[in-house]
C-alpha cells in the first residue's frame, strides 16, 4: 500500500517550482514543502518516531501546517489533528484519548500563548514524550528556551527521505468530531480510506475550477484536509491560506475586506468552506461586480445549505455554489450536487459514483430509497473505528454499512434529500419538531441571515424548541422584524405543532472553529 506523502513527493519531482502554499504574498513551491517536509521526517525517525507512532499537531494556516503534516506521514506515524484553539484541559484529553507519542503545536496566534498549554497538557499525558513548536518562520529558532523547534529537527538532516509505505488498514489520519453537539470523538483512518477519498472526488471538478484554492479555516477536520491538502498536493495546486482564529473573528476579517482581498489579489477560483461563511461572503461583497470575481467553483459542507443561499450566491457573484453532503466517518465524501446538472432545490444531489446507500425502517429493514428512513452508506473511505469507544464503533459500523442517523429520502431521479437527524427531532408531548425543517423555513425569510433551532425544557410539556436567528446586516430600517412577528410568521408555515414555542434574534451565533453554529452553547443558554 502506498502513503499519501507521495503525493507531494510526486509533484515535487513533476513540478517542483508550481507554488503549493501563499502565505503571507510569499509563495512556497512543491520542492520547499518537499524538502522541508524529508527534513523533518529524518529528524523524527532519528528521535525513534515511525510506524505505530501516533503524533499529534495543531497549527492555524501557515506553512509549517504543511511540512509538519507530510513529515509525520513520511515516517509512517498517524496524524491526530487537533483543534489549536483547545483549552489545555482539552488538549490534554485528546492527547491522553489518541496515546500521542508527541505533540507538534504552533506557537501563537495574535496575543494568544498556544505553546504554553501544550506544553503543560503534554506534561499530564504519560505517552507525550516531548512537544515540537512549529514557528511561523519554518526555520526560525524555538521561542522556548529547552523546548525544540521544528527547525531543530530539520537541521543537518537530508533533503531526501525514504518514505515508509502505510499497509492498506494502518492508521494515516486520527481526526475529532466538531464538538457542535457533544464532547469530540476521535475518528481513525485508515491510508487506504486515505487514498480512495482522493481517488472519489478528484473526478468531481474541473482542475482549471480547482487551479487556486483558499483556505480560511484550519485544518483538523477531514473535511478541509481532503479538499485543501491532500486533493491540491495530488493535483500540483496552490492554496492561499489565511490565517483566521475562529468564526468569530472571521466575520470580522471580511467585513474589514480581507478575505475578498486575498481572492482577488490571488486569483482564487475554489473555495471549500461552511454555509454560514458563504452567507458572510454576500453580506460583504460590496461593490465587486462579477467580472471582478474569479471564483469558478464553491462547495458547501458541514451543515445543510439553504437552497436561497446558492440561487442568491448565483445571481449575484455569477458563481456556482454546490451543496456537498458527508461525514467525517466517511472522509467527508459522500454525495454532491453538480451545479450545472440540474440540482433540486431542497436536495443535497446525488451519490458519489463508488457510494453505495440504503434507506433502512427503525428495525433496520430496507425500504424502497423513495421512502423515508434512516439512511445507511458504504463507502471505500469509510473510516476503521471510533478510538477507544468499540461500543459506539458496534452501533455506527454494521456489516461494512455506516449508519449516518440521518433521516433521508431519494427521488425517483436519485437526488438525495435530508430530512433530518434521527437524534435531533424535539419531542413536545405529543408533537414532533423538526429543526431541520424550521431552520430550512426562518432562511427562506428575507430577513434572516442565520438560524438555528434546539431544544430547551418547558414546564409542562417537557420540551420545547427555541429558535435563534441573527438578521442580514444590510437591511433597511423598514426591513427590520421582531422576534414576535417572525415567530407568528414561521407557525404559518408549519402544520400545527411543529413550531417552536420561543424565537430570540441575537447580534450572533456561537460558533465552532470550522464554522458550525455551537448548538450546544446555545442549548446551554437557555436553561
């Protein structure tokens, strides 16, 4: 079996001076990354790290993200990603959680001290032998006198290193869930999942669509290191990187204009992103005309895409938006809409070729795919386990199927719809709330920017749904709405009873870092 560290090594040898990286406005080429990366798997496998090592890293976008990543897969240590803006209760967690043998963390972001609480999670993890900083500058010194840079590791090593083949059911990848719900589990996969996600959705664009690609958020989640890793490396693509704390300041950064800025400076054509970040993007544009614009491809993933949001992305940038529909436990890949296919308003499109899906009855009977059911996949990337929870790996992997506990329905045509989760819906006494289908409504409103619905208690049913929405920015004074009218507005739209009961309008939304609404803080908020 192969190890994805021939990507690069192929496109530095193929291209080595196509640029992989713009950081910054300095552009690092394939045969940088390449040499820096060989450097660095030297001085790892020279400190006994390799195959069966599991080593950690949590950097933001710069390139020593890039160098770190390949390096460990060179040696044929697994990559545990970890979100760089943990606590260091947190870090120490998922340290402990995937047996870390090391930690590779960047220094700082801004004002915030990222190496200290390493350090000090790596020091409660037996395992954790050491932690590595990742400067901005690749090879700058260590900012911590006694602690080792990555600079230290490359020093002296070769710009070539033997890279050590991964079999087919090796760990390569360990990545958390987002925590939008509940506390992160860790997800293992394998290098051949590694390498039949790459070979899934390489076909799905146009390579002139996906020449240079941007990327906002950092890189724990699959699905960002699919799309703006592994995919760009294999390809010989660049990618524009931005260096952006969370969702929040995010908002901040392209009100100021520099997200616009930097995919006009750079010519990006591709972006991988989450709704609510494309719903930023409209409220910001400005006054950029579409001949100004060269974005030729946006995909949508993460959470449900409002069908008014693509149309409006469309009409008003000239750009196509595509919705995108998958699981970390499956590499992120699992159906796609092709924008000049004819999608359906309401629908996530079709299943990847190679995907294979069921819809299932609550006794895991199959049903016709018109139906209406628990949705079940089988994919080639699928992932090996949940680390270190067999009972929840037993429930979500059942014969060679990945029980998504979404609740679906295909069309006769084969156009896949998610109706909603099958642990989301609020049971109100005898009624049922669904808050996907609410949320679907509150983006339909003209008013409405972002939505979400959880469930709260209420006195004498038991539950309740509560509705958080925050308003577009650009609307004009007798634009505005109450949280009362829009309330009355939304339980003309539903049947009687699957309203929720409260609508609060807030200035914003928690989020997480890859952009998901933190429903769980917002859950918490209204106890």
């Amino acid at each position: 079996m192969s190890n994805p560290a021939f990507y690069l090594e192929a496109t530095a040898l193929r291209s080595p001076d196509a640029t992989a990286v713009i950081f910054r406005n300095r552009h690092y080429s394939y045969a940088e990354i390449y040499r820096w990366s060989s450097r660095l798997a030297s001085g790892l496998a020279a400190r006994g790290y390799g195959k069966g090592s599991r080593i950690a890293l949590s950097c933001n976008n710069r390139p020593a993200f890039l160098i770190a990543y390949y390096g460990i897969l060179m040696t044929g240590a697994a990559v545990v990603n970890l979100l760089w803006t943990s606590p260091e209760n947190d870090f120490a967690y998922l340290l402990e959680d995937a047996g870390c043998d090391a930690f590779l963390c960047f220094d700082r972001y801004g004002d915030r001290d990222v190496a200290p609480l390493a350090i000090a999670a790596a020091a409660r993890v037996p395992s954790c032998r050491e932690v590595i900083i990742l400067p901005e500058d690749p090879e700058a010194a260590s900012p911590i006198p006694g602690v080792p840079a990555l600079s230290d590791l490359m020093r002296g090593q070769p710009d070539l290193f033997t890279i050590r083949h991964f079999a087919r059911h090796d760990p390569a990848l360990v990545t958390y869930t987002s925590g939008s719900t509940s506390r992160q589990k860790g997800i293992e996969i394998s290098a051949g999942a590694v390498a039949e996600a790459v070979n899934l959705t390489i076909p799905l664009f146009s390579i002139e669509h996906t020449a240079v690609r941007l990327s906002i958020f950092t890189m724990e989640c699959i699905m960002t290191q699919l799309f703006l890793v592994l995919q760009p490396t294999f390809l010989g693509q660049a990618v524009v990187y931005l260096e952006c704390e969370n969702a929040e300041t995010l908002i901040d950064e392209a009100t100021g204009g520099q997200v616009w800025k930097n995919i006009i400076e750079h010519d990006v054509t591709f972006i991988v992103s989450v709704p609510s970040f494309y719903r930023w993007l409209l409220d910001h544009v400005g006054t950029l005309a579409k001949d100004q614009i060269p974005l030729k491809l946006c995909i949508s993933g993460g959470a449900a895409l409002p069908a008014a949001w693509e149309k409006e992305f469309r009409d008003r940038l000239g750009v196509d938006l595509a919705n995108g529909y998958g699981a970390s436990e499956t590499c992120a890949a699992l159906a796609w809409s092709w924008p000049r296919s004819g999608n359906r308003e309401g629908f996530v499109g079709k299943m990847i070729p190679g995907i294979e899906a069921r819809i299932v009855d609550e006794n895991g009977q199959d049903l016709p795919l018109t139906s209406q059911g628990h949705l079940l996949v089988r994919s080639p990337a699928m992932m090996t386990r949940y680390l270190n929870r067999p009972d929840l790996t037993e429930k979500a992997l059942q014969d060679g199927w990945y029980c998504t506990r979404d609740i679906a329905t295909f069309d006769t045509d084969g156009y896949l719809k998610i109706v909603g989760r099958m642990d989301s819906r609020i049971s109100r006494g005898n009624e049922h709330i669904l808050p996907e289908e609410v949320e679907s409504l509150l983006h339909r409103h003209p008013a409405v920017s972002l939505a979400a619905v959880v469930e709260v208690p209420h006195p004498f049913h038991g539950h309740d749904g509560k509705a958080f929405v925050t308003l577009k920015s650009d609307l004009k004074p007798e634009q505005q709405i109450e949280a009362a009218t829009l309330l009355q507005w939304l339980k003309k739209q539903l049947p009687d009873g699957q309203s929720p009961g409260e609508l609060e309008i807030r200035e914003s939304l928690p989020m997480t870092n890859t952009g998901k609404i933190a429903r769980h803080v917002l859950a918490q908020s209204a106890l």
